[in-house]
C-alpha cells in the first residue's frame, strides 16, 4: 500500500491511497463467505458454492464492491496512522480507480486536529473576588438555621414580613400563561427575597384567600428575564415561633455548647464557600486569558456538528421536558434565530477551542492521569447525572466513553498547570494562593467551558 497525505488547510487533509490488488485477498475471501452464507445455487449445497460460480451468477462486480467496503476501513486507518494524523470525525471517501486483479485507490478528505503552538503562559494576571464574610452574612446564616429549628402555627389575619404563606402562583407573559408558570401550594417566608422581586409586596396584608397581581422580572424557566404578569393567591398564613437565640439554641442545633462557638464556625463555613467561588472564578478568568493567547483554526465540520448536537439537546430533551418548541422558546427568550444561532456557535467555538488547548498542553506536559483520579472523576460524573457509580461506569464502558473521561480529567490537569503559574489578586490586591486548588473543581470548570451554558449543554453519559 503507498499513500501520500495533502493538506487542504490547517484543520483538513486529503489522503491519496494506493492498494496492489494481492493485498484485497483477505477481503475478498470474506466476500465470496459471505455472500456463500446469503445465497442459495441449485446443486450446491449453502456455504459450498465455487467462486466462479458466485462471479457467473451474480457478477463479480458484487464481490468486489462487497470486498472494498470490508477493505476501506482497515486502509484508510493504515494510511492515517503511517502519516501520523489525529482524525476528526468521520472522512469522506472517494474511490477513483478500481482495476480486477490490478489495483485498487482512493481518496479520503477528513478533518484533522490543528497543529497548536502553547505560548508562554507564566504572565498570566487575573483579578478575583476577595474573600469577605461579615458581621451580617453570619447572623443570616445563624437566622436560617434557626428558621430550620423553628414552628409554624396558622394564623388568621393578614400577613406580615417573617411569616409563611401558602400560595399558588400564575405567571402571564404577554398576555398567555407560560407553560412553566404555573405553581400550586408554594410555602414562601416574607422577606426571604428567595422568589420573585415583588412578592413581598404583593402577599403583605393579605389574608387567607386574597390575592394580587404584581410585574416581575423571571429569574429562571422558559422566560428567563422577561416581564411577567404574576397572580399569587394566599391560601393559608402562618407564623413563625422561632428558639431564642442563645447557648441552648447552639447545642440544640449544632455540637457546639455556645452560641458564639456555633458563630464561628459559620463563619468560617462562609469563608470556605467564598473560597471556593474565589478559586473558581480565578479558574474561569485564567483560562480565558489563555484561550485568547492562542490562534486556534476551528474545523468546520466539526464545529457544525457541535452546533447542531447543542441544538438537538436543547430542542429535544430540555425543551421538549417542558412542553416548549424551540420557536416559543425564543419568542419568550426574547431572541431572533439568527441571535440564538450565533450564540450557540460562539459557545461552541469556545468548547472546542479550550479541549484542543488543553489537550495540546496535556501533550506538552505529559500529563497522565492514574486509576485513582479517573475513579474519582467517574463518582462525581455519577452523582451529577443521578446514576449510582456501578450504573455509570457500565453505561460507560458500554458507550466506549472512558477515553472521554480520561480526556476530562487531563484537562483538569492542565488548566490547574496555567492557574499554578498565573499571578491572581484580589479585589484588595493581595495574591491569592491556588496551589492547593481540588482537581476535581478545576475538572468541573473545564466541562463547563467545553460544554457551555446549561441550555446548550451535552447530555450526560447514560
């Protein structure tokens, strides 16, 4: 076999492969035992049919075409792996001379990863929120665990800041109630802020079986960030007896014995959460830089076929969950097509920029990732999808994903490399120390740029 490899730009290549007939002997083989297996001659017995019998009574042109689509495959991979290539996706195969008993060759066009130059990335700068937990953010902590210990009794008279409503909810957008925006027997604590601005409001001097219409701004669901017309209706208020807040309190609800041992240690809970997001944000900030350090050629294929596979996703498994089509979805987004297109392909550009990063700085760095990390990463990924880890790993193995997970991992791996390096501050200027950052964090940031926006983002492994 000679092949010989032609670049059609940075991220598309054409092979030119050449096979000597003698070299189709297997395939041909296989041909002629197949169609043995498939046919029926009279006077033979089935599987004993000669092969000139099988060429007189039907061609042998079927027995080359059958012998070529089992040959292809194993060329077209000889031919990559001998020029060293890392294929995207499926080629496109052209056969250009097929000659009985002289030769057989083709072409095949195929998208290929691009050939990436990792900067360097030592100077990386970036600025985070500081780590500020006060005075306040503590006694709100502490009110809502006390809230958790706390009773409710029904009452009848008009409701007050503190108290718990039950109260089902409407809400219109212009004019037509969405199909997400109905709600029954809601409990809602007044001045919570913990549904929709402006319900306080409106259920504040209402008794059982008042209503009001109020206009909010949605925070979630299909209308995300569209007014709406929201009808609540209280159908019952309760008070609140809440425990004084004191040692008792403090060892009823925690184990500790004072109320300011049980202080502390939401503090420092809140300082850890902080951390957390601190660690996080640097993660998100520092690949961006990285990214725009690199020229990366995005292939198109490839990157159609991503927007089309975030498209499908989003039309058929979290629309279609809640009754919407990708029409109304939009018209409620308040988005044009060509708006909605152009985002999906901009967050799919990124997802595809940051692997084939990440990957080329895996490469440079050697990074491997071992039993352990994998293991850890499979727990998490089950977790998340809601599959225990038996019946992740299965759908898995089954599903020929393990090199995806590995690929995850690695990337982690890498990014946690550049953020090491990174110089971060705070909003205070003072460096923030991510040496220690939890892998399995910097994993999840990663899956988040490669992946997008919830609304466009793949399925998960099942």
């Amino acid at each position: 076999m000679k092949s010989a490899v032609e670049t059609l730009n940075p991220t598309r290549v054409r092979l030119t492969v050449e096979v000597p007939f003698e070299e189709l002997k297997d395939s041909l083989d296989a041909a002629y035992k197949k169609i043995n297996q498939q046919v029926t001659v009279k006077g033979f017995r089935k599987g004993k049919i000669p092969a000139r019998v099988i060429d007189q009574r039907f061609g042998r042109g079927a027995v080359l075409e059958e012998a070529v689509n089992d040959a292809l495959p194993k060329f077209y991979t000889e031919a990559v792996n001998e020029a060293d290539l890392n294929p995207l996706g499926q080629p496109e195969v052209d056969i250009t001379e097929l000659k009985d008993g002289e030769v057989l060759a083709f072409t095949a066009e195929v998208d290929v990863r691009p050939e990436i130059e990792i900067p360097d990335f030592s100077g990386i700068e970036v600025e985070v929120d500081a780590i500020e937990v006060s005075d306040e953010d503590v006694e709100k902590s502490v009110e809502q665990l006390r809230g958790r210990f706390g009773s409710t009794k029904d009452v009848e008279r008009a409701a007050a800041e503190g108290d718990v409503v039950t109260i089902d909810l409407e809400a219109k957008v212009d004019g037509e109630v969405l199909p997400d925006g109905v709600a029954s027997d809601v409990s809602y604590t007044i001045g919570s802020g913990e549904l929709l601005e402006g319900i306080d409001e409106a259920v504040t001097g209402l008794e059982a079986g008042g209503e009001a219409t109020f206009t909010s701004q949605l925070k979630g669901g299909s209308a995300e960030g569209k007014d709406a017309e929201v009808t609540v209706k209280v159908t019952k208020v309760s008070a609140k007896e809440l425990p004084e807040l004191d040692d008792e309190f403090a060892q009823m609800a925690s184990e500790f014995d004072t109320l300011e041992d049980l202080k502390a240690d939401s503090r420092k809970r809140l300082e850890n959460m902080k951390q957390y997001d601190q660690a996080t944000q640097a993660q998100e900030r520092v690949l961006e830089k990285l990214l725009e350090l690199v020229e990366v050629p995005i292939p198109e294929k490839l990157l159609a076929d991503e927007v089309q596979t975030r498209k499908h996703n989003l039309e058929h498994h979290q629309l279609g969950q809640m009754g919407l089509t990708i029409e109304k979805y939009l018209e409620f987004q308040g988005k044009t097509v060509e708006e909605f297109d152009a985002e999906t392909s901009e967050q799919a550009i990124k997802g595809i920029k940051t692997q084939f990063v990440l990957d080329a700085l895996v490469n440079k760095e050697k990074l491997g990732v071992d039993q352990e990390e994998l293991t850890e990463h499979l727990m998490r990924r089950a977790a998340s999808s809601g599959m225990s880890p038996d019946q992740f790993a299965q759908a898995v193995v089954e599903g020929g994903q393990v090199p995806m997970l590995v690929g995850e991992v690695a990337r982690g791996k890498a990014l946690a490399v550049v953020v090491e390096a990174a110089k971060v501050v705070d909003t205070n200027g003072e460096v923030v120390d991510l040496s220690d950052e939890d892998e399995e964090q910097v994993a999840e940031t990663v899956e988040a740029a490669v992946d997008g926006d919830d609304e466009v983002k793949a399925d998960e492994a099942k």
